[in-house]
C-alpha cells in the first residue's frame, strides 16, 4: 500500500482529482449549515437524481460492452467479471432512476429507490475484486468455460431484483428493518474492496495494459468515495448526493480508458471507438428530448414523463441505426486503405530484406578476408597496413551492425520478430556492455561510472535484444562524449518499472528534436548527433515490444539523458534477493576504466 501512496505522490493530478471530493464532503459534515437536505428542498434535485441515474446506468453498460475488447480479444477471468461488474452498476442504476420518488412513479419514497443505491456499489465491487484475484490456472479455466452460466445466474439475480422492485415492492420493505446495520456493513465491506481492486490494478499490473491499470485503479477509488458518502453522508443531503458526481466521473474515466485502448490499438477499430462514444451522446441527447417534450406538452391533459418514454426509446433507436450504418460505411474505406498500407509495408519489407541480404552476403566475405589479412595468414603486413586493416574492420562491422539494425527495426514493425523471453539480471547484462565499452573510453581518455540500487529485481526479457539495446545506448554515448568527458550509468526500480539511465556530456539532444530523433533515418540538427539514425529507432522499439519505453532528456552534466524503463511483475520482484549484485561504480567516483586496470565493485 505504501508503493500506492508514493505513485500519487508522483502524480499529483490524479492526487488532487481524488482529494477534492474528499475534502468537499468533509467540509461539509464539519459545516452542518452548509449540508441542506436538498431532496426535500427542491422536486428538482429528485429529477437530477432520475437523469443521472439513467445516463449513468448507459455509461456503465457502453463499459461493460465494451470492456473485454479494451482488456484483448481473449476472454479471461479478468475480462468477464470486469463485465459483469459494469453490468450490475448499469441495471441497479437504472431501477434507481426508474424508483425516483415522484417522477415516474409517485410516492414520498419508494424502497426499490433506496435498495437499488445501496446495493449498487458493493455487488459490482464484489466482482471488481474477483476480476482482480489471483486465481489458479485449473478455476480460470472452469469460470471462462462456463461463464454463460455466471452471466445467467447474474441475470437471474437482477431480474428477481426487479420482480421484488415493480412488483412487490412490499417485500423489499421489510428490508428496511436491518436498517442501518445492514447498509453500513455492505457500504463498508464494498470500500475496502474497491480500494484494494485499485492496488492490485495500479501495482501489480493485473489487467496487462499499463494505461488501463492506472486509469481502472482511478475508478475504483473514484468509486470507493461515492460509496463513502452513502455510508458518512446523510440521505438527501448534499453530502449523500455526492455520490451522483463521483459515479459519472468513476464511469467517464473507465470509458476514457477503453476509448484510448481502441486509438493505440495496432489494428484500429474505428466502428467499436464510435460507436461507444456516439452511443453516449446519443443517450443524453434522448434523456433531454424527454424532459424538452414534457416540458412542451406538459400544459395539455394526460402527458407525462412514462408517456414520453417510447418516443425516446424510438428516436434512440432510430439515432443508433443512423450511427451505425455512418460508422460501419467509414469502417470498410479505413479497412480498405489499411490493407493497401499492409500490402505496401509487406512488399517494403521484402524488399528490405531481399537488399539487407544481397549486402550482407558480400560484405561477410569481405570481413572474413581482412580477417585473414589482419591475421597474416597470407603475408607479412607493414604498421601502416595493419593499421589500414583495423579501420576497414572497423567500418564494416559498423556496416554490419547498421544493415541488422534495419533487419531488425522492419521485422519490429511487421511483428514478425518473435520475443525470446526469459529472466534475466539486467545489471549483470549491463555490465558485461560495459566491459566491452571499457577500452573505446579509455582511448578516449573517457570517464565511465556505473552504479545500480542493491536488491534490484530480475525481468523477464528478450536478453539479446536488450544486449543490443545497452549496447547501442553506450556506444552512442561514448561516440558524442568528448575526449576527456564523462559518461554515468545508473539502475534504479521505482513501483513495477526498472529505469535504466545513459547519461553523457556531450553536446545533447535539442528540445525539439527530442521525439523526431527516435524516427527511422532522422538527423538532429546542426550535425553535433549525426548517425546512421536506425541505433534509436531500434531501441525504441525493442523497449515498446516489452510494454516499456525510451526517452530522452537533459543530463545533469549538460548532455544528453536516454531512459529506458522496463516493467516487472511481482514474481520478478521476489526473485531479486537471489540474484542482487552490490552497488558497484568501477574504479572510483567518475575514475577511469583502462584495460590495465580491474575495477572491484565497492
């Protein structure tokens, strides 16, 4: 939980977001002159109540329809309860507005209003937290296989619900009697599982998408204040109506995150993205045709707000049709210019590698040929040919490393280069870079420091391309760090990410050249940077395909900082006492690394 604390901490934003509420709420309690009973002051706050029940019973359903496609195409545990928790949000919601006291049905109060909030909260935490268990492969295997009998049982509850709600609606008075130890323990109950389905989302990683976890925790605790003013607030005052503003903000948020799902998405699913979020202007639009056409025709005899609601069940119904058939037609031209773009990307990356071929067989021959010469296999050579000899080396490997580059970035691109995980000891795997690094610095005169935290965990990854990765970064360092300049690596772990820093001095990366120098072929400006400009389009790359990242910044020495992160996940944490290496900076505080010299970690 303290990871938690120290997440918002970093984020103050989503601190503040959630802090305001709380303290409103708190203000009022402490100023009971400010908390009116504003139910019984105005009919008004009644028909807000009616109208933010019922649109947001329409968000949390779109939510639920659109959840497993947010969470991947493949159904899961995680996946149906998420569902099924936005769908008993949606259906307790929308009694509650149709049990609004004295709008569609009249009555000072009505028990199926006040049973359908209470009971809202705490079932769709209860399976908001068995979305975010643990559970064993043998029971996800047996709820994902029989899960249309968890939906039909969820139904059934829901249905008998609403039996008991418009029909005999008696019984659900006799509820009121374990009033109010009843409410306050599921409100209770329903906190401590919202605000532990939030920890578990945001710090270990549940639900696979990074954006989605820290967005999804955001609408559980957003959700956990709501129910808090159900269970401190009192009824029908402004601190209980709080709740209305906290449950459309919690499902706007979830919605959010599966609107921006759709947009990252590799293959983007234009119909799905629309539809959603035409689906909810559609849905206001209708709740105010409502309330328009009442107002209208209120003055003539028999016209109230039941009459009005097939007319607006018919426009909805009519507006979704027109919505549909729009976004479907836009779909299949996205659809068709997608496939053209596929078919040009596949025929650029045969060519690609039909050309990294051809110039790759000739240019092995010629590395093993001066490979023989160097070795004077074939002759005595003079110290101007052997020196002659090294650069040619030189240059070709340099060739070689530049054409696997491009290999590599375009099978990146295509998701054709298949990642070869496993665990892996990223300092170990740095250092070992860095020993190889040792003699470029010191014939540059170069000073090289490399620290790590102790007790740093393993990740698994593909451990030759985040070689290459470390590789890259180092050598791109070394190459723009003047003679006599200085170059700082550094490991840190902060929550569930890794960062792994390449600080420089040298001439650094402008401002605005700071997300174009990550492209294919791009040169910073004014040549202090200048490469082949595929090293870092590589990296890049490799750091997404491992749902991690690479920036770059300033460094405190006046150059260039490149960050990579790298996620683990709570079993890769656990393995961290086995394996952790001791702080080490090699040969003392910015000291030189020499070939004469074995650095011994501090």
């Amino acid at each position: 939980m303290s990871e938690f604390v120290s997440h918002l901490k970093r984020r103050p934003g989503t601190a503040v977001s959630l802090a305001i509420p709380l303290a409103i709420f708190t203000l009022l309690r402490l100023v009971p002159a400010l908390d009116i009973h504003a139910w019984s002051l105005s009919w008004y706050t009644r028909l807000i109540q009616y109208y933010f029940g019922a649109f947001a019973s329409f968000i949390a359903l779109i939510a639920a329809l659109f959840a497993n496609s947010a969470l991947g195409e493949k159904t899961t545990v995680r996946s149906i309860f998420l569902t099924i928790g936005f769908i008993a949000l949606s259906v307790l919601f929308l009694f509650s507005s149709l049990t609004t006291p004295n709008i569609l049905i009249q009555g000072a109060s009505n028990p199926a209003f006040i049973w359908s909030i209470r009971l809202s909260l705490p079932i769709s935490g209860l399976f908001f937290a068995a979305s975010a268990m643990d559970w064993s492969e043998s029971t996800e295997a047996f709820i994902v296989k029989y899960r249309r009998l968890f939906w039909l049982g969820g139904l059934l509850l829901l249905v008998a619900f609403g039996i008991l709600a418009f029909v005999y609606p008696e019984i659900l008075n006799t509820w009121l009697q374990l009033d109010p130890i009843l409410p306050n323990v599921l409100g209770i109950v329903s906190i401590f599982l919202l605000i532990w389905t939030a920890w578990r989302a945001r710090i270990l990683n549940w639900y696979g998408n990074r954006m989605i976890n820290a967005r999804l925790a955001v609408v559980f605790l957003l959700l956990a204040e709501a129910q808090l003013t159900l269970v401190l607030g009192v009824a029908g005052q402004l601190s209980w109506l709080m709740y209305h503003p906290l449950v459309i903000a919690a499902l706007i948020v979830a919605l959010s995150a599966i609107l921006n799902s759709f947009q990252t998405s590799r293959d983007v699913q234009l119909s799905r993205y629309f539809f959603a979020l035409g689906s909810i202007l559609i849905a206001g639009l209708s709740l105010a045709s409502v309330e328009i056409g009442f107002r209208w025709l209120s003055t003539g005899s028999g016209v109230n707000r039941t009459s009005l609601i097939p007319l607006s069940i018919a426009q909805g119904t009519l507006s979704f049709i027109v919505l549909y058939v729009v976004v479907f037609y836009l779909n299949q031209l996205i659809n068709e210019r997608n496939d053209a773009l596929r078919r040009e990307q596949h025929l650029r990356s045969e060519l690609t590698q039909l050309i990294v071929h051809d110039l790759k067989s000739p240019l092995t021959v010629i590395l093993s040929g001066m490979n023989l010469l160097g070795k004077e296999n074939l002759g005595t050579l003079t110290e101007t040919q052997k020196r002659l000899l090294v650069n040619l080396e030189k240059s070709g490997e340099e060739i070689l490393h530049m054409i696997s580059d491009l290999l590599d970035v375009e099978r990146l691109e295509a998701g054709a280069l298949a990642l070869q995980k496993s665990i892996t000891n990223t300092a170990s795997l740095l250092q070992a870079q860095i020993d190889e690094s040792k003699i470029l610095a010191s014939t540059n005169k170069q000073k090289l420091k490399f620290s790590y935290e102790p007790n740093l965990p393993q990740v698994r990854v593909d451990k030759g391309l985040i070689s290459r990765v470390f590789a890259n970064l180092l050598s791109n360092a070394l190459k723009f760090t003047p003679e006599g300049g200085r170059v700082k690596v550094n490991i840190t772990r902060q929550e569930n990410l890794l960062f792994i820093t390449v600080a420089d001095s040298g001439p650094g990366v402008p401002l605005h050249e700071r997300e174009r120098i990550f492209e294919k072929f791009a040169q910073v400006e004014g040549g202090e940077r200048r490469g082949a400009g595929l090293g870092l389009t590589f990296c890049k790359m490799v750091a997404e395909a491992h749902s991690g990242n690479l920036t770059v910044s300033e460094s405190d020495m006046g150059g260039a900082l490149f960050c990579l992160t790298l996620p683990f996940t709570e079993e890769e944490a656990s393995l961290s006492a086995e394996v952790s290496l001791p702080s080490a900076t090699y040969g003392g505080d910015w000291a030189l690394d020499t070939p004469h010299h074995t650095p011994t970690p501090n």
